[in-house]
C-alpha cells in the first residue's frame, strides 16, 4: 500500500517568493524597475568567534559603508563618492589605533615601556651588541655545573649525567641549612648557611671550591741524585683546582655505603657527600691538607738550577 501523501510537509518545502515584476498596468521607467530589484541575502553560517551583532545595531561610526557596486557607483555623485572613500580610510585609521593601543597597554602588563623607541615593534626589546658569551647556546648553564656534570658522565652517555646533576641539585635544595664547622671554614665570600639551599648551584660551586687544592706536586725523576724524584709544588688554574676537588668527592662517595639500589642511589650519594664537604665531615678535607702541607714542604726545591729550565 502506497504511503499517505501528507500535504502539510509537502507544502513546507516549497520556497515561495514574491513576485518584483510590476503589476499590469502600471508603467515604470526602466531604471526605476533595475534599482527595485535587490538580490536575496545568501545564507550565512556563524561560528563562535564571529560577531552577532548585525551591522544595522552597530553605532554610526563602527558600520561598514556601502559596498561599492556597479548600481551603486553609479547612482553616486562624485562628492558622496569621495566622502564614503574618506569615512572609509577614518574608520581603518580608528582599528588601526585601538589595535596599538591594546599592544601598548600589553607591554605596560609586561613592566615594559610602550613609548621607548628600542621597543617599538619588539615585545621585549631588541638585545644589546655585540652578544655576551653566557647567551650562547653552549653556555647557557653554569660553568662550574657543566664542568661537574662531565665529570660525572660515564661511556658517553650525557643525558644520564645531567638527570644525575638534577637529582644532585634536588637534594641540596630541599636540604635543611648545614651546620658549619668553624675549624673547617668555607671559601671566603660564600653566603650564610640558611641561603644555600635557596640556590643549589651556589651551594655546589662553594662546596667544591671550599676544598679545591692551590698547587699540585709535580716530580722530576732522577733530579734529586740516586734516582729519586725530586717533588716541586705547581699552581694549578681554576677548572684544574675544581676537577681535583671533584675527583676527590667522588672517590669517597665510592668508599660510602650503599642504602639500597636503583638510579637514584648514586645522585643521592654525591649529594650526601657534598653536604658532608660543606659541614666539614668529609675525609676530602684531610686530602686537601696534606697536598697543601706537602707543597709548604717541597717549596725549597724550587730554587734547584736544573728546575729552573723547566718553570
């Protein structure tokens, strides 16, 4: 059985449309006829980010002026045309104006000047030239960090060493303050106790740098008669005197006991031995004496005629 044909639906769908031809009867200039012709508005669909108000609510100043047609320019007299071209260049002048004055008032968020003229068109100013070394892409760290953390790295692996180097830093900060040994003073210069764990790096550079050697004893074979060496104290540069120090850490953090296993044992290890170094507990600072009390010793042998070719 056929369905049944329902009228109602059907006579929705269809689109009816007013007739813009003139009645019988009624005469109307040509011109007249295409001006009362006006085009059916194409549909429009809006999205969340565009603006529902129509254009006939908008205030005089901020709606758009008329589309410039083929009819309509024509229609126009050459003054009206050149007052809708000016009102046209006024309100792109006006955007132009409210979108600068929001970025002025962004940088004013940002604690910069909006009317400096090194800022303008740069949101945070161009740098000044020539470029420091720290900028570099190389040097973006701390000197003393990238030193340590190569010295930690083992068979080329780096990424290891520097996960290490953010655990070791992790430890010293969310350490309680050392408690200094005043027979064992730290690197004149370096900050009160209770600020060392605010800066981690700070609190790695004092500790290394508290035990970091002066000189170095260096021998000459067969110069002190019967084929001893003769032993001459050597000053040593500032990454020389921090490797030294380190190496020394790290001999005894594998002297330590181990509290367990896994990645993290060893990181937390150095750390622990670096707290030791800033309190005083550590055996490194009986190594850094008696290198020190052996230079003091061997000073004589400096002024040997044969070593004087070699300084």
């Amino acid at each position: 059985m056929p369905p049944r044909l329902n009228l109602t639906s059907a006579f929705r769908a269809l689109s009816l449309r007013a007739s813009t031809t003139p009645a019988a009867g009624t005469s109307q200039p040509l011109f007249l006829q295409q001006s009362q012709k006006v085009a059916a508005p194409a549909a429009r669909r809006f999205y969340s980010g565009d603006n529902l108000t129509p254009d006939s609510q908008l205030p005089q100043s901020e709606q758009l002026p008329p589309s410039s047609s083929s009819s309509s320019s024509s229609s126009l007299s050459p003054e009206q045309f050149d007052n809708a071209a000016q009102q046209s260049v006024r309100q792109q002048q006006q955007r132009q104006d409210n979108v600068n004055a929001l970025n002025r008032l962004e940088m004013v968020a940002y604690g910069l000047n909006p009317f400096d003229a090194k800022e303008e068109g740069h949101k945070y100013g161009l740098p000044s030239l020539p470029l420091p070394s720290e900028l570099h892409k190389d040097h973006r760290y701390d000197d003393v960090m990238g030193q340590i953390t190569r010295l930690l790295m083992k068979d080329g692996k780096l990424s290891k060493a520097q996960r290490d180097m953010a655990m070791i830093l992790n430890y010293l900060r969310t350490s309680p303050p050392p408690k200094l040994n005043p027979l064992r003073p730290l690197i004149p210069g370096s900050p009160a106790p209770h600020f060392l764990p605010l800066d981690p790096v700070t609190y790695l550079r004092v500790a290394i740098d508290s035990v970091a050697p002066l000189v170095k004893i260096r021998g000459f074979r067969g110069m002190a008669g019967g084929g001893r060496s003769l032993e001459v104290p050597a000053p040593l540069a500032a990454r020389q005197r921090r490797r030294t120090a380190f190496m020394w850490i790290l001999d005894a953090v594998q002297k330590r006991k181990s509290k367990g296993s896994g990645r993290k044992m060893f990181p937390t290890r150095v750390a622990e031995e670096i707290v030791a170094v800033v309190e005083g507990r550590s055996n490194v600072w009986e190594k850094r004496a008696q290198v020190h009390k052996l230079g003091t010793a061997a000073r004589a042998n400096l002024m040997n005629p044969q070593i004087k070719n070699f300084l």
